[in-house]
C-alpha cells in the first residue's frame, strides 16, 4: 500500500510541544543497543538540525509576519525533537565511540542510497563519497583501539567491514573540482531530492560533531586527525549540496525539507527494533506530517503549485540501515582509485589526472608537514603490530593491493605507509600471534 504523505493530517502544530520529560527522554544502553538504532539515532540528529538551521534561514528573507511567526514555532518544534534525538546517546559513549557511529552511518547510508538513486550521475558522486567515508572509519578505528581500548565490533557490531579505503591524505581537493553538476529540478525524481538532502544533513553534522569534540582529546595526532577527517567533511557539504538546482525556490525547498524528515521518520518507524525508540520515530512522523501540510500550503500560497509537482504522491526510503558489505567492497576493489575532474566530471584512474591536477597543490601544502591519517595507521602498528581491521579473510588478504591501488604517486606525505610497509606489518602480527599460541 502506498503512503501519500500529502494526504495526512499529522498532528496539529498547537499539538506538539512537549514537556522536559519528554523532550530530554532516556538515553539508550550503549552496550545492549543495536548498531542500526544508535545510526538511525545520529542520522535523525543531523536531518533536525538541517530542519532547524533552513527554518531560521528561510525566515531571515520572509516579511510576512504571520508566516514567520508560523515558522518560529515549527522551528521551536524541530529544535526540541532534535534534542530528543541527539540526547538519545547515553553520557558514557566516548567521542570516538560515537565517531565510529558517525562513520558508519556515512558508510552504510550512502551505500544504500547508491543502490536506491534513479539518476546515474548523483548515484556515481554517491559511490565516490561512501570511499572516503569509509576510510575515515578506519582511521579513526586505530584511535578508538590504542586510546580507549574499543574494538570496532563494539560499535558497528560486524555489519560494516572497518578496512583502508581511498587513503584520506588524497581526499582534500580543490574546491572547483568538487562542485558537481546540479540536477534539473523540473525532472528530477522526488526520490533524487530527498536522497541528496538526507546524505547532506547527515555530512553537516558530521563536520558539526568533529568541529564540537575533536578538541576534547588531548592527544595531538588524534586532534589533527579529527581536523584532517573534518576538513573532508567539509567537501562533502560542498559536494553533496552542489547536487541541489540553486533555481529551487525557497518554498520548494521548505517543502522538500518536510518531506524529508516525512520519508525518514517514516523509515525509521519501519525498521526500528527497540519498541520504546520506535514510539518516538511514530510521534515524530505525525509531528513532521503537520509540517508538512503548513509548507504545502505556503508553498500553495506562494507559488500558485501543485506541490505534488516538487514531492510526488508516494512515501521515499531514504534511510534503510543494513549491511552493505558486498556492496561497499565492489565499490573499493573498482573505484578506490577514482580520482576528480572539472566541470563535475570523474577522472577513472590516478594514471588519468594531469600534471597539474588542481587538487595537488591543496594535498601537498595541508600534507607538507605530514598527513595525520597516516600516523593512525603507524599507531594501530605500534599498539598491535599492524592496523586494526574487521573483515572476512579473503578481503583483508587484499589490504595491501587495495592500498596500492588508491595511492597516488604525486602528493603523497613523507609519513605514508606504503603498501611494503603495510605488508611487513601484517607478517610481523602474524608470527607474534603465532609465538602467542605456542606460549598458551
Ligand atoms: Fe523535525
Ligand atoms: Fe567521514
Ligand atoms: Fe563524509
Ligand atoms: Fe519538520
């Protein structure tokens, strides 16, 4: 049956603010909550705070005082149920913790939304990004393992490979090469819409979240790391926003705002296994439904329009959590080597980028000193003999290719690990382990 969120009354507006209690609510157990709960959790975060931030930029251009009044207090609704979200995580999950949270939910959202986006183009920007995100969780692995000692399967629970990918010294690029081509908004599918808004809020946050806690350890290479990994955030918000027609109006965009947190609520109430959390994801969607039929009606009032025009008439999964690894390692083993073109073009290999590539001088200069990404690896080398990894055996027997191949020759810091290296560390691990057996 399909779900015209349109149609929906939702709750009334004058409905919707909560009391203290409910607006702060319990936070789960880190240890007993499913992996998939705590991605739903931090995605839902980024999706109100994008939600909260558009209302407060959007009223800054509106006179009409009735109309601003009207989207002061959904915002004051958006601002409280963002609250809720972000404070579902319980006090005692580390920053790295919930870094590894953060990275997973990169991963596996954008893997799905590749699989899930009709247009060609915006699926291969997502393919390109899910690399990076990918890395980043493997960086931050070494961290979470050397300072606190966490293994990743603590937080991704063995649904989300923690191997290298496209190395992240190689992620910084010049900023023309990562503007990408805009879809047109009079063909676009809703689907193509709401999948670029929901990737972007979650990216935003991400960059937010770093930008907040990567000051709080007090270990210098882990806080360059948060502010390299940041920085790359950084590019995703410019290069997933890129995607967005700038000739969308204000209005049209309200209305795809709504409906995103429509189609993602909804989504969550679908898959939620923990029933007390699942009951929130069901208020919010009836929350999020009265926003919409207000930004229907002023986009209605506004632009003379159908809104079905801009959002269609059927409900949009944007946000299916589940484990992607078939699809993330196709994605690795063909395109870690992908690299960027200008005018939203992809170069297909390394071999490919010109001499004077625009994102060279951008690598060399953050990079001159060295590339913090790269001693997470010598870290995890020193803490246990080689990187923290979590993959099936037939992946991780591929590391050292797979690192080989997303290498560039040109603008590679002096304190790479280079796949030899790499190799040296994974036989040194190997007969430690070994010599360990024969004491037991
Ligand atoms: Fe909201
Ligand atoms: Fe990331
Ligand atoms: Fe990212
Ligand atoms: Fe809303």
């Amino acid at each position: 049956m399909t779900f015209n969120a349109l149609k929906e009354k939702g709750m009334p507006l004058e409905k919707q603010l909560r009391n203290w209690h409910q607006i702060v609510g319990k936070p789960y157990n880190k240890t007993e909550v499913d992996c998939y709960t705590r991605t739903r959790q931090i995605l839902m975060n980024g999706i109100e705070v994008e939600a909260w931030g558009f209302k407060h930029q959007l009223a800054r251009y509106l006179d009409d005082s009735e109309d601003k009044i009207k989207l002061s207090q959904i915002g004051r609704i958006e601002n409280t149920q963002q609250m809720t979200c972000n404070w579902m995580g319980p006090a005692d999950q580390s920053v790295l913790e919930t870094t590894l949270g953060y990275e997973q939910v990169a991963v596996d959202l954008t893997a799905w939304l590749a699989q899930n986006e009709p247009d060609k183009y915006v699926k291969e920007v997502f393919d390109f990004g899910l690399l990076e995100d990918f890395d980043h969780l493997y960086r931050y692995a070494q961290f979470a393992y050397a300072r606190e000692g966490i293994e990743p399967s603590a937080i991704v629970q063995g649904q989300t490979d923690v191997i290298v990918g496209r190395p992240t010294q190689h992620h910084h690029n010049c900023n023309g090469l990562r503007k990408r081509k805009h879809y047109d908004k009079t063909t676009a599918s809703p689907q193509t819409k709401v999948n670029i808004l929901t990737v972007l809020s979650g990216e935003q946050q991400t960059h937010n979240f770093y930008a907040e806690h990567g000051f709080m350890y007090g270990d210098h290479v882990l806080r360059e790391t948060y502010a390299e990994i940041k920085d790359v955030e950084e590019e995703h918000v410019t290069m997933y926003e890129s995607l967005i027609d700038p000739s969308e109006s204000l209005w049209e965009k309200f209305l795809v705002h709504e409906f995103t947190e429509v189609c993602n609520y909804y989504t969550c109430m679908e898959d939620e296994v923990d029933e007390r959390i699942k009951k929130t994801w069901e208020i919010f969607l009836d929350m999020e439904l009265g926003h919409l039929q207000i930004a229907a009606d002023m986009f209605k009032k506004y632009e003379k329009r159908d809104p079905e025009e801009v959002i269609g008439s059927e409900i949009i999964i944007p946000c299916r959590f589940l484990s992607q690894k078939d699809y993330v390692q196709k994605v690795l083993e063909k395109e870690v080597n992908k690299r960027l073109a200008p005018d939203g073009e992809f170069y297909k290999t390394i071999e490919e980028i010109p001499e004077d590539w625009a994102s060279y001088p951008i690598q060399e200069r953050v990079g001159e000193i060295s590339a913090p990404s790269e001693n997470a690896i010598r870290i995890g080398g020193i803490y246990h003999d080689r990187d923290i990894v979590e993959a099936k055996e037939s992946l991780l027997e591929k590391e050292p290719q797979i690192l080989k191949k997303g290498l560039q020759e040109k603008a590679v810091a002096h304190n790479t690990v280079m796949p030899d290296e790499l190799e040296e560390m994974i036989e040194k691990h190997e007969s430690r382990e070994e010599a360990k057996e024969k004491l037991i």
